[in-house]
C-alpha cells in the first residue's frame, strides 16, 4: 500500500502544481492584455490632443492674416 499512497501523493502534488501553472499563465495573459489596452488608450490619447494642436494652430494662422 505504501507505494499506492506515494504515487497518489505524487499525482496529487503534480495536479496542484500544474493547477496554479494554469492560473498564473491566466493572471500574466490579463495582466498583458491590461498593458495593451493602456498603451492604446495613451496613444489614442496623444493622436486626440496632436489632433486640437494642430486645429487650434491653424486656426491662429487664419486669424493672423
């Protein structure tokens, strides 16, 4: 019975650690899928506020002339 109990105690150590594999595998997925959408939003962003500079400097020129 001895080695039954060390094999179940080794599939049962083998399954836990491949369970929190898959779980930090999930945590390290959402957390790069998190980073990209921050990038995106950032970037978005910049393109918003080049987009007013550019609108408000045209806007100067045409009330210099």
């Amino acid at each position: 019975m001895g080695f039954l109990d060390d094999a179940k105690d080794a599939a049962e150590a083998t399954g836990k650690k491949v369970g929190e594999w898959a779980d930090d595998t999930k945590e390290r997925v959402s957390d790069k899928v998190d980073e990209v959408q921050a990038d995106a939003e950032v970037k978005k962003a910049e393109a918003d506020r080049d987009r007013v500079h550019a609108k408000n400097d045209y806007k100067e020129k045409l009330r210099e002339d």
